[in-house]
C-alpha cells in the first residue's frame, strides 16, 4: 500500500548483545528437533542488531553503518519482533525492534516505526504472535529495492531466511 | 399481508430511484464565490448523454455553469466492475453568491441538490490569521493541562491557560459526509475547504471511481489566499508535514497515506513558511530514510525555488532578522513529543537531538510572515495531543497540550503589536478521555486500584513547577491525575506515567487481531483490560463529540454556537476577504 521506509533507529540497545549465557541457551534450542533447522552453527553467524544498523542519522538521510556494509552479501542473525505479514501472500515480513502496531495512530496510514529489516522466507513459515521474539537467519542485502508483488520499498532485507522463536 | 408488503416494495423501489444519482458538492454546501472547485454528477445507470437533462436553478446547466460537463459513458471501479455514468466539470467557479438548486434527471434517476454560494468581500476585516490546530484537543487535555501547569488550590485553578482568555466560542460538529466518526483528514479539510468530505479525503469529495487522484476537487485556503491576496501562508506541525492536518492546508487526494504525492501539493503552493517533520518523503528513493517511490529530490527542487533549508534548532533560531522562504525539517518522521524531547530523553530524541519545539516553531514563523505587509495565514498544529491520546499516553499528550498552549501564548504576544490578527484555537476532532480523579501511591490497597481517589478522596495532585517553565519537574508524582479512555483495545493498564517511551497498548497478532502488548504486563500492579472495541482497533479510537472552538480579534464574533467544521472556513474566508476577484 505504501512505501517501506528504513526511517532513522529509534535505539535504545533493548536487543541487547547476546550473552554467553543466551549463546549457550540458543545452541542447545538448537540441538532440539521441535523448532526449524537454522542450519548449521548458528553462534559462528554473525550477529547485528537494531542498533547498529545506521552509521549516520540526518533529516537529510541515513547511512548505512561500517558494519552493515562488511556484512552486505553475508548470512547474519537478527532478533526482533515480527510485525503481521501485509497480505497473506506476502512472502515476506517486516521485522522490528520493539512489538507494534502497524499503524500506532490511525486507520488508514501503513505508517512504518523508525528502524525495521524486510525478510524473504526461504520458504513459508507460520506467522508467530507479535508478541514473541525471533531470530532471524538470513543473507544481508543492502540497498533500496521494491517488492515487486506489493510495490513495498526496502533498503534492508534477510534473503534466503529462516526464523525461530528466540 | 401480501398487499403491504407489495406497496412497501414499491415504495422501497421509488425512494431507491430517486436518490439513485449523487452529486457534488453534496447538498447544502457552502461555497466561496470565485473558488473553484468540481462539479461531479454519478449515475447509477449507464445511459446516454442526451437523456441527462441537469438545470441550475431552472435554466440548462452549460449555460449557468458557462460550460458542458465532461460526460463518461461508464465508470469502471476495482477489479472490472462498471458503475453508471458520470458527468465532471472541473474548475467551476460562480462568481455571484447565492442559492444555487442543482436538478439531475437521467432515465429514472433524479437528484436535487442545493448549494450556498457566499461573498467574502475584500478587504476583509484580519489582515492576519493564525490558525492553531491541536489535534484531538479535548475538554479534557485542557483541564488536564491547566492542572498540570498551573496547579489548583481550594478548587480554583491557580493560573490560566493562555486558550482560556479567548474571548468568543464555539461548539463544532466534526462529522464526516460518511459517517457520524471522523478523522483527522476530513475534519481539517473541512476547515481549510468549507466543505465536508469523508474519512481519509483532503480537499476532495470522495467519488466512487478507486483513483485516489481523480476525485472531484474544492479550493484549499492556501490556493484561495494565492489566488485572491498577496498574503504570505504558513504550515507549521510537529508532525510530519505529509501527516493529514498539514496536508490539508494544501493537498488533494482521497487517501491522506498518499504522502509522496502530498509533498508535490505543497510544492504547487509553495507556502513562504513550512517547519515540522518528515523529510523522508522528500528525499529521492535512492537515499537511504527516503519513503519515496521515485527520483524525486524535493530538498533541492525547494531549495532551487528560493527556500532557505533549516534542519534543527540552532539553524532555526539562526533564521531570526533574515528574510524569505523556509522549509525547516527537523525528522524524518513525526518530530518527538516534549515529554521525551524535553525531560525524558526518550523516543528517537538520541538519534534527533536538537528538534525545536511547537513554540520556537511559531515564533520563527511569526517573524517571517509578519514581513509580509499584505498579512498572512498561518496554521499551527499541536500534532501528538492526539498521536499521545491514541495510545492512551496521557501524561505525553498533557504535556504536549501545554506545549501548544504555550504556542498559543507566543500568538497572543504577537498580537499585542498586531491586533488585525484573527486567532482560532480549535480541535479536529475528540477523544474518549476523561480526567475522574487521582491516582495516589500513598493510599492504602494492594491493587492499583484502590489507589484511585475519587470525589473527595481524590484531592489534588501533587505536582511541582519549581523551574516556572509550565511543565511539571516530574510526571511521575505520588499523587497524579487518574486519566481513562472511554474505548480500548486490550491493553495493560499500569496506572503510571510511561517512562521508557511513549506508550504501546496492543500488537497484532497471527489472526490479525490488536491484543495486549506483553511488554507492560510485569510492570508492578498492571491489569490487564479487555478491550470494547473492535479486535482490529489498535488504539483507542476519535469520539464523536463535539469540539470547543475559542478565538479572539477581528472576526472572532463570528464563532458562536454550534457550527459545522465548513461554517468555520466561512468565518476565516470572510475575515481574510477571500471572496476578492483573482489576482490578474
């Protein structure tokens, strides 16, 4: 319906760095066969959070950070909350720092939060409440881009991803 | 039985038929003379054009209206369906005021509509106007903010709001031509057009056809002062300046979400004066924070017109003693409410650290336009009362009504040396708040609950100003105002000021229902509410009630009673003389 935006990070770190103790939690969710095969070593991907995604902030536009740049192309880890899919079709969904509402103040505005990353299943999943945590696997793409079946533009996308309750 | 329910058949059938075909403006507008604006007949039937006969006021409507009207044989709506015919004629103007009755007949279709043409003789009787807009200003904000402020001993406030010396008011009806509920689009655009429209809809009449752009257009202020006057125009929000009620100024489209698009409506204007937020739809989609959809750098295609470029607040103050046209953009989206702005840092505050505020805004404006020695309008708008009220933030949305209060109070200095300035201080629309009481920490209970004081046992509150700034040094005092919404989604009610952040109720979950956002549920004594409203509310959700419009200066005595968003676009265009001949 409308344009995705990469607006400036709203960053208060919430995402945290992942702790050895939150490392060693994951690796043996890991070793579980309920969730979904990240594939393999997941604590050996690189992780970028939230914050971290910008270098500079401006009315005038952002830019994207030096580490965002390293890791274009790479497989990395997201965590963050997953926002509903805009059509049951989409094939991909929106991920954000903090739960939220699409649209906090109106009925009609798509109006998207200050700081999210687009993410290409690799293939469907079921959309989880919005008010659990994920992790997010997948390839880095950096650089603006328009989904071809809903017109939504992004400049930060998982491609290739997978996801799993954190 | 069978012969009643046949005759209420036929019945059903002709009151069906005659009210088949619909025109606009709708019935019972009220039109600026000389403004022009899009004559638009729908029928709900294909026919052809020699069986539409339309006549205004009796005589054959090309001669009255000076022109034939476009006709399409079938409109085509969403997906192939096909409407009935349609005749457009756009950019009408009538100069002579009056009644104008407007008859439609095609085949079985019939359509009567009345219009009011008025006259808004030049000069007008302000030369200025400011139009202060806070949006979903409730009665309650104010007392809220007057309690906050000021304070209150013995149950007389302790001081004044500056909106409470206005001295002529107002009750307005703020409903939409499609619903007794409303929005920020279509009210504000009432008040910049004269003309009601629908939910969503700036400066149009909301057709049938899906375009969002093709909709029969009516005349913004800011075109009928460009058109008419030599008078300066200023927008000035702490919202984006895309966001519905800065767009109304200017804009037209059937979908207020059409941001992209309104940035070239304000282009086509060029008001001398735009500050607020939002610059992401004005920079090339190429530009990483751009919302945009194509190439478009509206920073240079203003900066190339003329316009100086301030991006915060130093650069703003720094404006003082110059001249020309100004674009001031300070984010990229809604600027940062003075809660967080201000005292708790929160927000994007870290990521836009020198925002100004809604009064620095109004004084830089003030000082631009007043150059002007035709005179000029500028609209002000206290954007988050209502962006605040939605999520149910009352201490963010109190704060920011002081704020706009304060903005108001800037004005009122302003016309001490300009007493030709009409200012109005209305709202857009209501929300569902009401103040009931006190929460105080010190009562006895072990549920939140019981700490609620109520009749007598509510007291007064204990906040302090020491600073004499106007704010509270805290919102989160022992003893606070106990502000509740009428309507919810599912939410957690904690019963204390948000200070993290502003406030988040419900999130969508995989059914696509708003349900309780988890994030508030630990916090110490927090309830869990069970929505009333619908479960894809997000938020709580504008009321239906009416609006307290005050105003004071030339003109102001116009403003009594009840009066419909459109009536008060009447008093603005008289007051300027809007009704003067177009400029050659």
């Amino acid at each position: 319906m409308r344009a995705a935006d990469e607006r400036t990070a709203a960053l208060s770190g919430r995402c945290g760095s992942v702790s050895v103790r939150r490392r060693r939690l994951l690796q043996s969710l890991l070793a579980l066969p309920l969730g979904l095969p990240l594939g393999p070593a997941l604590a050996a991907t690189p992780g970028l959070e939230f914050g971290e995604l910008y270098g500079k902030v401006s009315v005038l536009g952002l830019e994207f950070s030096d580490k965002v740049k390293a890791l274009a192309g790479q497989a990395v880890t997201m965590r963050g909350f997953m926002a509903p899919p805009l059509k049951a079709e989409a094939r991909f969904f929106v991920l954000t720092e903090i739960p939220m509402a699409l649209c906090p103040f109106c009925s009609s505005d798509a109006d998207w939060p200050d700081n999210i990353v687009v993410v290409y299943l690799d293939h469907r999943q079921t959309f989880v409440q919005a008010n659990a945590r994920i992790e997010v696997r997948g390839r880095l793409e950096v650089g603006s881009w328009t989904d071809p079946e809903t017109g939504f533009v992004s400049l930060l996308r998982l491609r290739g991803a997978e996801f799993r309750s954190d | 039985m069978r012969i009643l329910l046949a005759a209420l058949a036929a019945t059903s059938v002709l009151a069906g038929a005659a009210q088949a075909a619909s025109v606009y403006p709708l019935d019972r507008a009220t039109i600026l003379a000389g403004s022009p604006f899009d004559f638009k007949v729908e029928l709900d039937s294909v026919v052809k054009p020699e069986d539409v006969r339309i006549t205004v006021n009796g005589e054959d409507y090309s001669q009255a209206f000076g022109a034939p009207a476009q006709f399409v044989e079938a409109e085509q709506g969403k997906d192939g369906k096909t409407f009935g015919s349609a005749l457009l004629l756009r950019a009408l103007k009538l100069d002579r005021p009056g009644t104008y009755t407007v008859e439609v007949s095609a085949g079985s279709e019939h359509k009567r509509v009345s219009w009011d043409v008025f006259a808004a003789p030049a000069p007008g009787r302000a030369r200025n106007v400011i139009f202060f807009l806070g949006d979903g200003l409730s009665v309650a904000h104010r007392t809220g903010a007057r309690l906050m402020s000021k304070g209150m001993t013995e149950g007389k406030a302790n001081g004044r709001l500056n909106m409470d010396d206005l001295d002529h008011m107002a009750f307005i009806g703020t409903s939409s031509t499609n619903a007794i509920a409303t929005d920020s689009a279509n009210t504000m655009s009432a008040y910049m057009t004269g003309h009601k429209t629908a939910v969503n809809a700036l400066g149009v009449y909301a057709d049938r056809t899906p375009s969002p752009f093709d909709d029969p257009k009516v005349e913004t202020i800011a075109e009928a002062v460009r058109r008419t006057t030599g008078k300066a125009i200023g927008v000035v929000s702490t919202a984006e300046l895309e966001d519905a009620t800065p767009a109304a100024v200017v804009a037209h489209t059937r979908l207020r979400a059409e941001k992209a698009a309104i940035v070239g409506d304000f282009y086509a204007v060029k008001p001398d004066v735009m500050l607020g937020g939002g610059s992401a739809y004005f920079l090339a989609k190429t530009v990483p924070g751009s919302k945009r959809k194509d190439d478009k750098n509206y920073i240079e295609l203003f900066k190339d017109a003329g316009y100086t470029l301030v991006t915060d607040k130093a650069e703003l103050a720094a404006l003082a003693g110059g001249s020309g046209k100004v674009l001031g953009l300070f984010h990229t989206g809604n600027m940062d409410v003075t809660l967080d702005r201000e005292f708790l840092k929160k927000g994007t505050v870290a990521k836009f650290p020198n925002q100004p505020g809604l009064v620095d805004m109004t004084r830089a404006a003030l000082e631009r336009l007043a150059q002007n020695p035709n005179g000029f309008f500028l609209m002000v708008e206290g954007a988050s009362v209502d962006k605040m009220s939605h999520p149910m933030d009352w201490d963010r949305a109190l704060f920011e009504t002081i704020e706009f209060d304060q903005a108001i109070g800037v004005a009122r200095e302003f016309v001490k040396t300009h007493p030709d300035t009409l200012i109005v201080v209305t709202g857009d629309h209501t929300h569902g708040v009401s103040i009931i009481g006190t929460i105080d920490d010190d009562k006895p209970g072990s549920e939140m609950r019981d700490k609620v004081g109520v009749y007598a046992a509510a007291g007064f509150p204990n906040y302090t100003d020491e600073n004499g700034d106007g704010f509270p040094d805290r919102v989160d005092v022992s003893r606070r105002l106990a502000v509740f919404s009428s309507n919810f989604p599912d939410y957690y009610e904690t019963f204390r000021p948000k200070l993290d952040g502003p406030f988040e109720p419900a999130v969508k979950n995989e059914k696509g229902e708003y349900v309780a956002n988890a994030a508030y549920k630990d916090v110490p004594g927090a309830v869990l509410r069970v929505g009333n409203l619908p479960k894809d509310a997000d938020t709580a959700v504008h009321a239906v009630d009416d609006v307290v419009l005050q105003a004071t200066g030339p003109g102001a005595d116009d403003f009594k009673g009840y009066m419909e968003e459109s009536d008060v676009y009447r008093v603005l265009a008289t007051a300027l003389g809007l009704g003067a001949p177009a400029k050659p």
